[in-house]
C-alpha cells in the first residue's frame, strides 16, 4: 500500500486526488465483495453436487445389492435408467473393470474409464474440457464384487459460475463508472466549504479583509474550519485596524514635540545663539519635548512587551495583596503629601492571587497615577478591595474632572485622551489604562470605569480566584 502511495502522482490537485481516491477504495470494496461471493457460491454449489451424487449414490447402491440378493439383477438396469438425471452416468462394474451395464444421459462413456475399487473416493476429473465430479463406492452381496460409479458432469453448474464471472465483470465496468462519477460528487462536497474558503481569500486580497465564508446550520468538520476561519479573519481584521489606528496615533503623538523641537532648534539657528534668554527657553522647552518623547516610547515599549507576554507569559507565583496594596499606598503619601489617600482593604494578610507581582504594582500605579494627575481641587483618593469566593475587586475613586458617558467606552483605548490640552500639561500620552488592560486580560481580569463629568471617577479593576 505505502509503495502504491508512493507512485501516486504528486502534482495533481486535490479535487482529483480525493476522486481517484474515493474511486480506488468503492472499487477495491467492490471486487473484494463480488471475488468473496463468487468463491463462497462455487464452494457451496460443489458442496450441494456431492451432496446429491452421495445421496444419489445410497439410492442405487441400496437398490443394486436389493437386486444381486434376490436374484433380479437383470432388471436393475430399467430401474436405474428411471432413477438416473440428465448430465449423469451410472455403470456397475466387476473385479475385471468390465462394465456389467451403464445408464448414462449426455456423458459419454469414454470420458471415464471402468474402475474397480475397494474403498470408496470422490474425484473430480475433467476430459475435453467440461467438468466431471466421479464416485465410486464398492458392493459385495451374495458373492458379487463389483463397483458402483456415478459420474455427474457440472456443466449446469460451470454455466452457472460462468454467468456469475460474466455478470462480475460487466458489473465491475459499471462499477468503475460509477465510482469515478461517485468520487467525483464526494470530492466535490467535501471540498465545497474549501473551495468557498479559497473564492472568500481571493475577495480579500481583492477587495479588503470585510469578506467571510458562508457558514451553513449543519455542524461538521468543515463547518468547524469555515467557522475558525471566519473567526481568524476577525481578529485579523480587529488587529490590522488597531495596527493601523496605532501607527497612526504614534505618528501624531511623534509628530508633536518632534516639530516643537526642530522649531526651538531653528529659532536657536536663527537669531537664539546671540540671545541667552531665547537659547535657555528653547533649550528648556526642547527638553520638556525629548523628556516626554523619551517616556512616551518608555510607555510603548511597556505596551509591546505586555502583548508579548501574553503570548509567552512566564510562570505566575503568589503574591500577598495586602502587603503589596499597602506599600504602594505609603508611597504614593509620601510622594505626594498635598493628597489624601484612603484605603479599605478588607482582606486578611495572607490572602493571595496567582499573579506576578511587577504587573500587579505596574496595574496599581497606572489607576492611582491617573487619580492624581486629573483629580482637581479636591485632591482625595479612595481605595477599596475586597473580595467574594470567586472575584477579588480593587476599586480606585477620584474625585477630579471626570468622563462624559460619550468618552467612557474609549479610555483604554491607545493614546485616548479625555482632555487632551490637560492631560498634555499633565505629561500623559493617554497609554497607561490600555497597558493596565493588557496587563488584566492575562489574567482573565476585568476593568470597568464610571464617572459622572466633573464631579468623580471610579475605576474597578476584578481578578477571577479559580
């Protein structure tokens, strides 16, 4: 089998090869099904013959040594004459190999020579080309020694196999039809779901990545791939156009201070040199730029290295909240006196979550930096964390600026800004609840924000405990 695989061509589509296929495996089914039964119909009609020429054999043999006892041999031959079948001879034979009379019907008696035997035997033999089945069985009665031969020639049953054979083979050529046209119909539906999947990727590399493959309602393995593949293309399609909104926003956030810079360093070349205050203005606000430039690629390189480890995201261990909480709270006091900060942790001291801790401290210092950065006059924080048996919530309020309802669904998104001349003045470049996302989606956490415009925020961050 694997040296028939071997020589199967290689460089024809799959379309032929799954025809051919299908086609080779109907026709092997087929002719092992019609060899089976044309062997098991010849052995069972040459099991019947010498069935019947045994019984046939009894008949005559109880009939003959009836007639040798009473004397009545002479009349043997009329009654066997009646017993005897077309196709048949029936011959009585002494200890010479004399015949002492035969019956016969369409066998003629040269085909097989008188034998005496001894022992019975059952022989098939085959003169002239047709088909002989020989018995012979000894009798010995009143002094007679002699043999009793039937001969039946199987030339009923030979026509017989023969249109068995005959029929096989025409049926074998239809079967070849068949199986082609049935391969063909069964390659074709099962790369149906394929082929629409090859028109649908033509479309896209034609028209755009908004093309899908029709799914039908019944559920099998191409049905699944079509699905998959549907599904692929969505996040491809989901991923392309981030990749794109993001190219474009770093390209506006670049373009920025890049150009604030070349106007410093231009007004420094013109007429700066000579004028300390212009050259320290400039080189101050140049600095401002390339600081902000510097924590902005800072803040994309963190943003690329938090998807990269949701790919390949190293072993977790567990980390005690509270103790981790409780540091980052005393230093945010101490960083910044002038806020109040206050937190609830209703949660025992050697509660864990499996969690790393650098991203647990990285999540923690986006929510309560952002808190700070666009909290207004009333500089108050508030923490609470507490947990069910299934979820672990941290919730971090300020009471600053706020979000309108329309911008809320848009905050984690890449460079998304609220107040984007505050939050400029306030050095964000709008990356840091967009890591914090990535960051919780590792974990299969959630982030949910409220607010109400210009009075207070609350961001709620949740990590599932199974």
């Amino acid at each position: 089998m694997r040296k028939i695989i071997g020589r199967f061509p290689t460089n024809i589509n799959i379309k032929w090869k799954l025809t051919l296929w299908a086609a080779f495996l109907m026709l092997f089914l087929f002719f092992s099904y019609n060899i089976l039964q044309y062997f098991v119909i010849q052995n069972w009609v040459v099991k019947q013959e010498k069935s019947t020429i045994q019984k046939k054999m009894d008949e005559v043999t109880a009939y003959i040594q009836d007639s040798i006892f009473t004397g009545k041999i002479s009349e043997s031959e009329h009654y066997l004459d009646v017993l005897n079948e077309k196709y048949q001879l029936i011959r009585i034979v002494n200890e010479n190999n004399t015949p002492l009379f035969t019956i016969s019907d369409k066998v003629p008696q040269s085909w097989v020579a008188p034998k005496y035997v001894t022992k019975e035997e059952l022989v098939e033999f085959s003169p002239q080309g047709d088909r002989l089945l020989i018995y012979r069985k000894p009798i010995k009665v009143n002094g007679f020694k002699g043999t009793v031969e039937i001969v039946r020639n199987l030339e009923n049953f030979d026509s017989l196999i023969n249109q068995i054979l005959t029929l096989v083979m025409i049926t074998g050529l239809v079967a070849i039809i068949l199986s082609l046209l049935g391969g063909r119909i069964i390659s074709f539906q099962l790369l149906k779901p394929i082929n629409s999947m090859i028109r649908t990727m033509k479309r896209i590399k034609e028209t755009g990545l908004n093309e899908r493959v029709q799914v039908k309602k019944q559920r099998d393995e191409m049905t699944e791939l079509g699905v998959m593949f549907n599904e692929l293309m969505d996040n491809l399609e989901k991923s392309f156009y981030q990749q794109q909104q993001f190219v474009e926003d770093a390209s506006h956030e670049l373009k920025t201070p890049l150009s604030i810079i070349h106007g410093h360093l231009s007004l420094i070349n013109r007429w700066g040199k000579d004028n300390p205050e212009i050259l320290d203005r400039s080189i101050q606000l140049s600095l401002n730029e390339t600081n902000r430039l510097i924590h902005l690629v800072s803040e994309l390189l963190t943003l690329s290295r938090v998807e990269e480890s949701t790919r390949t995201m190293n072993p977790m261990e567990k980390v005690k909240i509270k103790e981790i909480l409780v540091d980052i709270v005393e230093n945010f006091n101490t960083l910044n006196n002038d806020f109040e900060i206050f937190s609830t942790i209703d949660i025992s001291t050697d509660f864990t979550i499996n969690i790393l801790k650098s991203h647990l401290e990285q999540i923690m210092i986006i929510l309560l930096d952002n808190a700070i950065k666009y909290s207004a006059n009333e500089k108050v924080i508030q923490i609470n964390v507490r947990h069910t048996d299934k979820l672990l919530t941290i919730e971090v309020k300020d009471y600053g600026m706020g979000i309108t309802k329309e911008e809320l669904p848009f905050v984690v998104n890449r460079f998304y800004r609220v107040d984007k001349a505050r939050s400029r003045k306030h050095g964000g470049n709008g990356l840091g609840l967009s890591i914090a996302k990535r960051l919780l989606d590792m974990y299969q956490g959630t982030i949910e924000i409220d607010s109400v415009y210009g009075k207070w925020t609350k961001v709620m961050i949740a990590f599932p405990l199974d």
